[in-house]
C-alpha cells in the first residue's frame, strides 16, 4: 500500500513536469526508447516519441543512460527523487556550442503513465543549460591561477635588490608561465644593454649585447616606456637572432612590454612563443603587462639601491678611518668600533699626520683623535668636514690652541648644530725619547702607561669645539721612554654602561687599574686589551662608539749581526 502511494505521488510530481516547462525533460526506458519529452526537449533535440536515444539524442547523454540501465543505482528511495544533493546519476555534455548538465530521475511508469505501478526501470532527464555557469568557473579558475601567479612573482622578485638577479627571476617566471622563451633588456650605456634570457628548457642566460633596439618592432618604444603594441602587429619573424633563439623552432608570436620603474623606465620585456602554441589573447598581454609592472618596479629598486651603495661606498671610504699608515717616530696601533653592528662609520674618528718627508728635525708629526656629538651617518659626515678642515690647518700645526680656535671659528659658520671633543697629539722624536704635545678640547685627557706598569694622566683640557666663541685650551708636554705608551681614547671606553646588573659604567679607574698590568705591553696589544675589556663589560647590550690610539715609544734595541753574518739578533 505504502509502496503505491509512493509511486503515484512520483508519478503526480514526473508527469505534469513533462508538459510545457522551462528546462528540457525526456523519459527514456531500459532499452533506450524514449518514451516521453517535453516541449523544450522536443525544441533542443528534434526528437520526438519513439526515436532511439542512440540514433537521436546526443553520444553522451546516450552513453549516459546505456551505463545507468547496465548498472543501476543501489538502495535508491522515493525520498532520493527530489531530494537535492543525493547522489542522482549526472552526465555532462554540448549540444551545439552550449553546455548542459543532464540529471537522470528514476520513473518507475515505465514510460507508460497507464502502466502498473512496478519497479524502478525508466529514467527521465532533466537537462540544464550551464554554459553560463562552466565560463564563469573557468573565468575564476583563470583569475586564481593569475592571482598565484602574481603573488609568486611579487614574493620572488622583492626578495633582492640585486639587478642582475630581479632579471633572472623576471625571466624566468615570464618562460614559466606567459610564453616559452622570455628576454630582459634592460638600460645600457651607448649600443651596449643587459640581455636576460630564459629559454623552454628553464637556464637563464646574462650577457652584455651590443644591440639596436630599433631592429625590434616596439622595443625602441618599449625601452622608452611607451604603451605597448599589441602583439597581432608585430611580425615574430622580423626578430634578430639575438631574440630568435635556436631552441625555440618557428615563432607563433611576439609581445613586447615596457618594464615600468620609478620615474623612468627599468627596461623592456619580450615573450616569445613558438608554433604549435595559441596566439597572446588581450587577457595574456593584460596579464603580462600587470606582471611587467612588479618586475619593472623591483628592477627599478635593485638600480636605485645599487646606485646608491656605490655612493655610499665611495663617500664612506673617505669617512672612515686611515689604515696601513704609521708615523716613523712612534710605535702607533689604532683600533675603531661604530656603535651600530651594520654601521662602518660614525662619531669618533682619529687622523694621522706624518711629518713631511725631509722636513728638518723641528717638524712634528700630529695624531687625532675625536668624537662628534651623535653617531651614525650624520655625525661621520661632520667628521668628514673636521678631518679635512684640520688637514688644511697643517701648516699651524705647532701652535694647538690657533688650530682649535680656527676649527671652533669653521663649525659655528655651519649650520650644524652639533659639537665635537678632541685631542691633539704633535709628535717629534728627540734622541732616544719621544716628545709629545698633547691638548685636550673637551675630550677625555690622555693616559700615559709607563713600562714598569705606572698609569699618569695627561696635565690637558680645554673647551668644547663648536659650542661658544671664545675657547680655551691647556697644552701638556710629556717625554715618554722606550716602552712608554700614550693612550688615546674617547668616552665610548668609559661610559660603556654594562658589568654584572648592567647599569654600571665602566669608569676612568676601572680602566687605569686595568692598564696597571699593562706595561711595556706593545701598542697593538694594548689597544686590543682595551676594546676587549669595554666590550666584555657591555656584554650584548648597547654602546657608544669606541676609539682608541695607541702611542709607544721606540725600545733601545738595534739590530747586530752574529759574527758579521746571518740575521743578526736584537740586544740591548
């Protein structure tokens, strides 16, 4: 009884649908016969009652319904009928140049809607236009696979900001996805350009082409930042061979883009496919132009960096301070540290001034040593402008307190706002001593170690540089014998803040019983020992820049040769 209900509650719900409706409807038997169509189906199929769906309808909705009769659904129920999201049988097919879904309903009438009721053996299709439907999902499958595409792109390219590399992955990625072979011309000088290539087989090639960009259709435009020409105008075949590579075979078709920088272009793109491949769509010369854009803009990064690393580098080898140069009169190691960890330069510095060669015997070497109020790039370029001011002031050299009024008198015409703590150092070797003149303007006094491990502090002071008018300044003389040290250094050394709670400076006591132990220790020891007790002390923490100079009079001790042969030995 229930079963009868069911089925003429089926057939109630089928047969009525089969009339006049907006979706295409056939009832077909177990042999393939179809029974029933409505009017849509009779329109879309040119079928009428009767007809074989093998000989009417279309192969795979045919095929379709031959693998539905030959394996039927198992434990399929009245309720799976209507019920959406079972698992009906589904075929998908074209008809013409439109897309349908064809849902297959079981019909329990046989087709013969006098029939008993009996069981499942018909099939009635409902078949759906989903042309619409399968443009838009392809549409958005595009538009993911685009969007992946750029975010990869975008993710690799910013990666570095060398240019030689942006252009490798700029090609590289064009080959991948956009063509089959790809080129990055980018700015030269005279006829000569940066070529990258990446051809199907993936290896990028750099070289420095001597090229005309004219030979190129649309790359002279290109290079210019022009708007592009689309790629139906450009006759693949009219590339040069340096485009044209082997490995390609026949050219199918061209783009060229411009590579869009900041404020001028970064050079132009070029996308090669070969034959056997689909022409570029206007939505590939979009997708390229859109991928253009982050390749250009990463270039254009990669050589504005590059540019001004060069000038930094150029600039900073001026600002930093002199190597592999000594003063004959003295044993001289010198050391310096910038507070920053990535930093090459900053606020302290320290200058050495030989005497000039065959000058007499009056004439007098002169060390500095300096810190600039702050750090960092600004300080070391007022650094820059002290050195080169006290090189010109030479000539003074042995009058201290002239050459710091002129320095202080140079500064307070700048704009600058900042001051500077210096000690002046002039050397002259006087038989086996050495004489040092030493003045202190603002800076920490200097510290003279003698052999025997006694730590004196020099009797110097003065003013700041670049802070009032008028200055004034206290020059000390000091002999120093052989083994003795004069040590320079700045306040770096002794306000490093750190020690067991890390709040404690380090102190001028602190370093003079430090250099207790130190004497007669050789000057490039010594400054090592002293960095090396102010890094300890500040530990991971931050700091001031440090720089130290070290000043060691000569040891009496000659060279004599071992029974008038041989390298000889030291004796006193």
């Amino acid at each position: 009884m229930e079963l009868t209900q069911g089925i003429d509650g089926t057939r109630r719900v089928l047969d009525p649908a089969l009339g006049p409706g907006p979706y295409p409807a056939l009832a077909v038997n177990p042999s393939g016969t179809v029974t029933r169509l409505n009017d849509a189906a009779r329109l879309l199929l040119g079928m009428a009652p009767g007809a074989l769906m093998d000989d009417a309808a279309p192969a795979w909705l045919a095929d379709a319904h031959h693998a539905l009769t030959s394996a039927p659904l198992a434990n399929v129920t009245h309720a799976d009928m209507t019920h959406p999201g079972t698992s009906r049988p589904v075929a998908h097919g074209s008809i013409g140049d439109r897309a349908f879904e064809a849902h297959g309903v079981p019909d329990e009438g046989h087709g013969d809607p006098d029939a008993p009721p009996g069981p499942l053996a018909g099939t009635v299709w409902w078949l759906f236009d989903v042309t619409a439907h399968r443009r838009l999902e392809r549409e958005l499958a595009d538009e993911r696979e685009r969007t992946a595409f750029l975010a990869e792109a975008s993710s690799q390219l910013l990666a570095s900001l060398n240019l030689e590399r942006c252009m490798e992955v700029t090609v590289h990625l064009a080959a991948r996805y956009l063509a089959d072979a790809a080129l990055v011309i980018a700015p030269g000088s005279g006829r000569g350009y940066p070529v990258s290539y990446c051809g199907p087989d993936g290896q990028v090639d750099h070289q420095d082409l001597v090229v005309d960009p004219a030979a190129v259709p649309g790359l002279a435009e290109a290079m210019q930042g022009f708007p592009p020409v689309a790629s139906r105008w450009l006759d693949p075949a009219a590339a040069p061979p340096w485009i044209f590579r082997a490995d390609l075979g026949d050219l199918a078709a061209m783009v060229v883009t411009a590579l869009p920088g900041h404020g001028v272009p970064a050079g132009a793109l070029v996308l090669l496919r070969r034959g056997g491949r689909r022409a570029f769509s206007e939505g590939d010369e979009m997708i390229a132009r859109l991928f253009a854009a982050r390749a250009g803009a990463a270039m254009s990064a990669a050589r504005v960096y590059a540019e001004q690393a060069s000038i930094t580098e150029t600039l900073m080898r001026e600002l930093l301070p002199p190597s592999g140069r000594g003063l004959s009169e003295v044993e001289l190691a010198a050391r310096y540290r910038p507070s920053g960890a990535g930093e090459l330069v900053g606020g302290d510095f320290y200058d050495l001034h030989p005497a000039a060669e065959g000058s007499d015997a009056e004439q007098e070497s002169m060390v500095v040593l300096g810190d600039v109020c702050g750090k960092g790039l600004e300080a070391a370029v007022l650094t820059g402008k002290i050195r080169n001011t006290l090189q010109a002031l030479l000539p003074l050299a042995d009058d201290h307190k002239r050459v710091l009024e002129l320095l202080n008198g140079t500064l307070l015409s700048s704009e600058s706002t900042r001051f500077v703590t210096l000690v002046l150092a002039s050397v002259r070797r006087e038989g086996g001593h050495v004489r040092l003149r030493l003045t202190s303007a603002g800076h920490t006094r200097p510290l003279i170690v003698r052999a025997g491990g006694e730590v004196e502090t020099a009797d110097t002071g003065g003013s700041l540089i670049g802070v009032l008018d008028t200055i004034t300044s206290t020059t000390a003389t000091v002999l120093l014998e052989p083994g003795d040290t004069c040590l320079l250094y700045t306040d770096g050394i002794t306000e490093a803040f750190g020690g067991p709670l890390g709040d404690e400076m380090f102190g001028d006591e602190r370093l003079s019983g430090e250099l207790t132990r130190c004497g007669g220790m050789p000057p490039e020891a010594l400054v090592e020992r002293v960095h090396m007790l102010a890094s300890e002390w500040v530990g991971t923490g931050k700091h001031d820049d440090m720089a130290v100079v070290a000043l060691t009079a000569p040891r009496r001790f000659h060279l004599s040769a071992v029974g008038g042969q041989g390298p000889g030995r030291f004796t006193a």
